[in-house]
C-alpha cells in the first residue's frame, strides 16, 4: 500500500521539554546560543548553533536552493523553518567560504554548524558578522514557548467552568485561533524532530512498533518509516493538503508495512497479533495499539474532533461508537477510546511533544493531553 493512498495517518516523537531562555550577551561573551536566542540579543559577541536553511539575499529573502554565492547563509532552530523572521543571517568571510559557501557547498543545507562571531545585523535583519570560527555540527536545541503564566491556565481560559458541548465548542475556538499549518513535505522534518528517539537523536520512535529508525529512512520502501495519520484520512477523505492531512498533533513516525496494516481501520480492542508491532492487535476492521500509546490514540482522536468541526473547507469530524464508518468523517470506537485514556494517562514525553508542537510549529494545543478529564466530558 503506497504513501499517497487513502489510508495514510502519522506520528511524532517527544523529546525532553526544555523551557525557553533568552540571554543577553555581554560584551566579549561567547555563551553557546540558539538562533532564537541570538536574533534577540544582538550585541556583544556570541557562539550560535543552528541548521542551515539558505542563502540570503535580501531582508525578508532566503534562497533555498539555486544559490548565487558564497558570503552569507540563514540559521535557523529549524531545518524546516521558513519564516525569516524566525532565521539568522551569518556573513561568510574569505576564511570560510570553501568550506561554508552555499553555491560551493550546497549540501550544507539540514546541516548543523557552530558560528562564532559579531552579533549584529546583517541585510537589515538580526545578524551574525565577522566570524572568528566556523564549525560543522553542533547540538542544536529548538527553543520552546513556555505555557502561559499560570500553566496552561490562561491559554484555556475560554474553556474555563464548561462542559459538554459548551467545552467542546470554546476548545474548537481555542485550538483553530492562530494555528500555523504544515505542508506535507515539511511535515517530514517535524516528525525528526517531535518523535525523535530520546535514546538516539539520529533515530525516530516509530509510534506503534516502538522501534527506533535512522530519521534518513522515511519514504515509501519495504525497511522505510513513513507518516501515518492516526485519524485515517480516508475516514473523511480529507487529502494531504495543509489542515488535517498535514495536523502534527495526529501524525505519526511509522514502519512502511506497519503503516498499511493498520490502514484505515478504526480502533478498537481484540484481533490477531500484527507482525512487525509487538503488543498491537488486528482484525477486519479494527486496530488495537500497543498498551504504552493507547491513550496516545485516543487523546489525538478526541483533538481531530474538536478542532475540525466543518470550517475551513474541512470535514466536520466526530467520534463514534462504531468501526464500520467507511469513508465518513467518523472514528471509533469512543468507548474503547474513553477507557484508553483513562488508563494510560499522558506522560511526559506526550506532554513534551504537545509543548514543541505548541512552541515550535502549529502554536496550537491538544487539550486532552493538558486536561485528558475533559474526553469525559465531552465523549462520555
């Protein structure tokens, strides 16, 4: 069964949940940055790991591909960044730009490198100039947005006091207001970076089989890992344009036959075991994961059900307590789901990844991960 098939869903990795820090840098320091945390301390001088993201040529211009020269590329705490505003703009010097340049060496880019040098503007834009080192690789750490002051408090504010239906529709509002959405290719480098193995940065954690593979494996071959949508996308045929096809909160890293096994299934308990994916269980129409992501599955299905509620072009999607919908905008079964997440409550590395999604990408949250007593409510 081929990627592009009707019966794709996805997953994401958690990495440890770091909190935000913004320096300033002292005159003649050399503390190791982010980019983040260089475009806001443009002063004094500062060592700053990130990923190659282009060559700029203008303020509000990044090459990413066909470059023209050698003197200047864009950082960013993001391979798949794309908002330059979001990037920082490092002068190449003769010292380094054989090894540096981007016309030269176009291969630098989703690369890491350690820069040490001025920080100040360049083109106009936040800045790194007159470097004094320049080093391939480097531990790169996407900064995180910490929940607002009070915990989450604030962000669910609206929500505050509701049940039922009330809470489902303040949620929706919640979670579709300034959402970020994601092409489908950039979705590939955000799964290497939310479902990255915490044992392995070179690996990702495949959701159902929780085995770890080389992020270089992902596409559509025997021995590849690809995106499974755990919400099935033919269960409303909602494609793989940006919105639901390209949602990070119910994409998922997983084993290319895997993936098809499970297909466009419903979940529910019981079946054969499913070969490739120990502790996961199948049959005609189901799909049984294993016992550690259950209530994974189940908070990422009561998400797609609230955010998506027929707006934006976009189904209007609900859970039932079924698992023969077909090609309707359902999924179940809410009673096997509702147990799954009473049982297998969100850990930390859910809540983390919940947190990058939030900070790093689509700047919306799945609340049941925040408050998984509200699938009651709701689903009950």
């Amino acid at each position: 069964m081929s990627e592009p098939e009707r019966y794709r869903r996805i997953a994401l990795f958690a990495a440890p949940m770091i909190a935000a820090v913004f320096l300033t840098v002292p005159a003649g320091a050399a503390a190791t940055l982010t980019v983040a945390q260089a475009i806001s301390s443009q002063s004094g001088t500062g060592t700053v790991t990130g990923y190659v993201v282009g060559e700029p040529t203008a303020t509000n211009t990044v090459r990413t591909s066909g470059f023209t020269g050698d003197t200047a590329l864009a950082l960013a705490d993001s391979r798949s960044e794309t908002s330059t505003a979001r990037m920082l703009y490092v002068q190449i010097t003769s010292s380094y730009r054989s090894s540096f340049g981007l016309l030269s060496n176009p291969g630098r880019v989703g690369t890491t490198i350690t820069v040490t040098g001025s920080l100040t503007a360049y083109f106009s834009h936040p800045g790194l100039k007159s470097p004094t080192a320049m080093t391939a690789g480097g531990t790169t750490t996407p900064p995180t947005t910490p929940p607002p002051t009070g915990g989450t408090d604030a962000y669910y504010a609206a929500a505050a006091g509701k049940s039922g239906e009330s809470l489902k529709t303040a949620l929706h509002g919640i979670i579709s207001s300034g959402v970020t959405k994601l092409s489908y290719d950039g979705v590939w480098n955000a799964l290497k970076v939310t479902d990255q193995d915490p044992a392995n940065s070179a690996n990702v954690k495949l959701f159902y089989s929780g085995l770890s593979r080389s992020k270089s494996l992902n596409g559509g071959d025997q021995g590849d890992w690809n995106r499974e949508h755990v919400w099935a996308q033919s269960h409303g045929d909602f494609g793989t344009s940006a919105g639901p096809g390209t949602d990070l909160h119910h994409l998922r890293p997983e084993d290319v036959a895997v993936n098809g096994a499970r297909g466009n299934k419903d979940f529910d308990n019981g079946g054969s075991a499913v070969s490739g994916a120990p502790g996961n269980y199948t049959d005609s129409n189901s799909w049984e994961p294993r016992a550690a992501v259950k209530g994974d599955v189940a908070r990422m299905i009561f998400y797609m059900a609230v955010r998506y509620e027929g707006g934006d072009s976009y189904p209007d999607l609900e859970v039932d307590d079924a698992t023969s919908s077909g090609t309707a905008p359902r999924m179940g079964r809410v009673s096997a789901l509702l147990a799954w997440n009473a049982a297998d409550p969100p850990d930390a590395a859910e809540r983390a990844r919940n947190q990058t999604i939030y900070a790093t990408y689509q700047h919306n949250r799945n609340p049941f991960i925040d408050h998984p007593e509200w699938a009651a409510s709701i689903f009950g």
